[in-house]
C-alpha cells in the first residue's frame, strides 16, 4: 500500500486536471438525515476522472516512447483523457473505438486531437486492433485502468477528498468498472484513514469486480448491461482486483432504476446531468444510508463523470420515479363490462395516474397498464395491491420487469388473435447501419416474424423487442442461428407482461 501512496503523491495530473470540489448536497441529505457530499469529477476538462490516469500514464513515458506516439481502445471518457493528455504533450495519439460508438463521442476525441480508428461492433474487437496497431507501429499502449500509472493517477481523487473534508468520514462510495479509481482512492484512502470505509459500487448485471472478489480470482462476465456503459467491464484490471480485494470494505450493486434516480438527485441538488456510471456511486450511497441509519460520519459520492449522451434523458426521466421508489407499474385485471374503468378509478382514488393503457381485446377481461405515482412506493405498495386484491381484480406488480418498462408499455393492445408458436426474445443490437439486415440474414427465411419493437435510447446499443413464430420443435435450429449471430438476448415468452397484453 505505502509504493502506491508514493505513486499518488508523486502523480503529474495537474497540467490538465482541476482540482473539483467537493459539494454538499444539501437537499439529498435533508431526506437522507446524514451529510451526502459529491465529488465532482465532472468538472474535469472532459468531464470525467479519466484524464487523470491518462496523463499520468502518458507524462512519465520516454523520450523514445513519446515520438512512437501512444494507442488505447476505448469508446468512452478513456478516449478523450488520452487523446487530450497526448495532444498537451504533443504526443500523437491514435483512439480505436468500436464502430457503434455513438457520434458524439467520435467527434469529442476528435476535437481533443486524437486520431480515430474505428474498428468492430464490440469493445473486445476494438482493443484486439489496437493490440495489433500497437505492435505493428511500435506504439505505446495506454490500459483504462490495469496499470500502476493509472491507478496512481486515480488515486489522486482520495487525496483531494480528505484535504477537502478534514473531519469524519464513514465512507467514500466508488463506482467501478475495471476498478482503476477504486484502486486508487482506496490506496490512500485507507491508509491515512483506516477507519474511513471505502466501497465500490457497480451496476447488477456489469459486476466483475463484487464476482472476482467472491470467486477469490478474477472471473469473465458472460456479458455485461449496457446502461451504465463506463463501467461494463467483463473482467476486473489484474493488479486492481489484487488492490481492491486487499482494501475495499464493500462492493454493492445498483440496477438502472437507481441509477436513474441518482442522476436525478444530482440534477436537483447540483443542476448538473451526471452519465449512468458518474451517478452509480451516489446510487449506493443512497442504498447504504438507508440500510445504516446509525452513522459516525460523511458519506462521499464520487461523480465520476457527465460524458452524457442528451437522447438518454427521456429513459432516465422515465425511469427515475421508479428507482426513487415514487412510482409503481402494475397490470390490473378488470372486468370488460360497461361502468367497470369508472368503479377501478374510484378505488384508486386521488391517487395520480402516470400511466394507463389499455385496448379492447374481446373476452370477459381486460388488462390495464397502470402507472401510479406515490410519494413512499415501497409502504405504499402492498396496501394498494392489497386493497385491489380484496376488491376481486387481478395485480400483478410489473415495477422491476424490463420488458414492461422497455417496451410493453408502448406496444398496449397489440394482440394477434390466433397467432400460435410465438417466440419473444428481448435482444441488444449494436446501433449501427445493418444491424437489423445482419439479423434477419442470420434468421433466415425459415420463420415468421411476428413483433418488432425499438426505441432509441441514446446508447451505443439498442433495446429491441421480437416475436418470432417457430413450432417447438424448431427452436433449438433458431437458437443455433442466433448462437452464430452474436447478439445477447433473453427469452421473455413467459413474461407476465408480454402475457397479458400482447400475446395472442
């Protein structure tokens, strides 16, 4: 621990790196009953931690090293700490990035002097090019986060925190993607402060750190959500795994909702829009202040970032009264008889309504897609779907279904009667030219498509919802198809939501 405590001192950051302040969130902590400070990394020239490390990294190379010039793959705030750490030290910088990078983020490490490759759909193609351009043209390669430089750079966000907050600390809360500033703050951090907590905090389905440290080794994601895309990272740093799994107290987990709601309590707070993985670490901040009521200290967020693509708002905005546990998504079933909309808006009373779909299907019963927005959603809850229950209609709580809240809410009442052997499958497709012909050319023209639906998100990936019918029989022939394809999905046929308003 004292080697990188020596690297952090001695780090050279501030030829381009500022020194954030560290801002009390005032109305969080009035809700929170406990004093919520964000660090805020956002303010960095690339609005993001990221040029620390970079310029770290890329200041102490050789002269030698300096000439030959210096490569990284990233699709992110990596990028453009690279490419503006090179162009200050008039090093040539050449950036991979994946072909689906959305263009504002070209264009960002293009205006910091960097030269753009673009190669592959996925990040792992982008770094095996780089790899190659590396040794192909005798150039440096600058990791994102598995290097002692980097690290060290990092680090330099712990030193600024307890020279900014000179009394008690509980805890210092650190999103981590490959672990590279949790490595780092907790380097000092810890060792100045041992009784300082210092916890990493990472999105559900992208945990490889929180996986590493309970397996005892380093593991590989099957695959990582792409939300929070600055810290997806299949696999923890080599040496930040080591660091962390010696230093860090605790990793906890945040899924979308929270992290959207975070976004949300830095907007309020701060007027300030922080990216998924910038807000990550106030997520679990948040969930910690609520499970330790008893506490001896500062909780510190660190907004690791505000490289925000502006199409994203309209999912957060969605999104984020869920996570704050303000609103509710429920399919009610009611009876299809004249004056029974009329008696179910009477139970739910003064209550608002954010949301209500519905379309006529035939039958006895119709289903409706229900929002309702509560000021406590977690003590609130039971008591409506109890009340409902009692009153004889059918609830099923739909809050925390990705398919619902992705697309079922859009698609109400589109029912296929007759419609048998239907296949529903929730896929991400890389947001590119040809992404949607790549996959009707890898189905085939064996089946039938019977649903598509998309909605942009912002994201270097799309959600995208397809129903396809294939017999029984069949389908282990379409899964092979879709193995060879590539794209991640997940079988939602037996979804409540798809079941109850759109299957035919």
């Amino acid at each position: 621990m004292i080697e990188y405590v020596r690297r952090i001192l001695d780090a050279r950051v501030y030829d381009v790196a500022q020194r954030t302040p560290l801002d009390a969130m005032v109305r969080l902590s009035q809700r929170l009953n406990a004093e919520v400070l964000l660090k805020r990394e956002d303010l960095q020239p690339i609005f993001s931690f990221k040029i620390r490390g970079a310029y770290n990294r890329i200041a102490r190379l050789s002269p030698e090293a300096k000439a030959a010039g210096v490569i990284c793959a990233s699709a992110g705030n990596h990028a453009q700490g690279v490419a503006l750490s090179a162009t200050k030290l008039g090093i040539a910088a050449t950036i991979v990035m994946p072909i689906t990078t959305p263009r504002i983020k070209v264009d960002a490490v293009r205006y910091w002097g960097g030269k753009v490759v673009l190669k592959g759909d996925v990040f792992d193609e982008a770094y095996a090019h780089a790899r190659e351009l590396e040794q192909e043209q005798g150039l440096t390669f600058v990791h994102p986060y598995d290097d002692g430089d980097v690290i060290a750079g990092q680090g330099t966000v712990g030193v600024e925190i307890l020279h900014q907050h000179p009394g008690p600390i509980e805890a210092v809360f650190v999103p981590i993607g490959g672990g590279g500033l949790a490595a780092g703050i907790a380097s000092y951090v810890k060792f100045l402060r041992p009784e300082t907590k210092v916890i990493g905090v990472e999105p559900v389905d992208a945990a490889s750190m929180k996986a590493a440290i309970a397996a005892g080794e380093r593991v590989v994601l099957d695959r990582v959500g792409l939300f929070a895309d600055g810290v997806a990272v299949r696999q923890a740093g080599e040496e930040t795994f080591r660091i962390c799994r010696e230093l860090l107290d605790d990793v906890l987990v945040a899924d979308t909702d929270a992290m959207c709601a975070a976004i949300k309590d830095i907007f309020e707070d701060m007027r300030v829009l922080s990216e998924p993985a910038g807000a990550l670490s106030l997520a679990g901040l948040k969930a910690y202040a609520q499970a330790n009521p008893e506490r001896t200290g500062a909780l510190v967020a660190v907004n690791s970032g505000a490289n925000l693509n502006f199409d994203r708002l309209r999912h957060v905005a969605e999104r984020a009264e869920v996570g704050e546990a303000r609103e509710i998504l429920l399919a009610v079933t009611i009876p299809e008889e004249t004056g029974s909309y009329r008696r179910f808006i009477q139970v739910l009373g003064n209550r608002i309504v954010t949301e209500f779909n519905y379309r006529y299907a035939g039958g006895s019963q119709a289903h409706v897609f229900v929002g309702l927005k509560l000021a406590d959603a977690k003590r609130q809850k039971s008591e409506i779907v109890g009340q409902l229950e009692r009153l004889g209609y059918g609830v099923v709580d739909i809050s925390a279904d990705e398919t619902a809240k992705l697309h079922v809410r859009y698609m109400v009442g589109g029912r296929a009667p007759g419609l048998t052997d239907e296949l529903v499958l929730r896929f991400e497709f890389p947001e590119r030219p040809g992404a949607l012909l790549r996959f009707l050319d890898g189905v085939g023209f064996d089946w039938n498509i019977t649903l598509f639906h998309y909605r942009n998100h912002g994201a270097d990936y799309g959600r995208v919802l397809v129903g396809i019918q294939v017999p029984e029989a069949d389908r282990p022939r379409l899964f092979e198809r879709l193995g060879e394809l590539g794209y991640p999905y997940e079988d939602e046929s037996a979804n409540d939501a798809y079941r109850l308003f759109l299957r035919g």
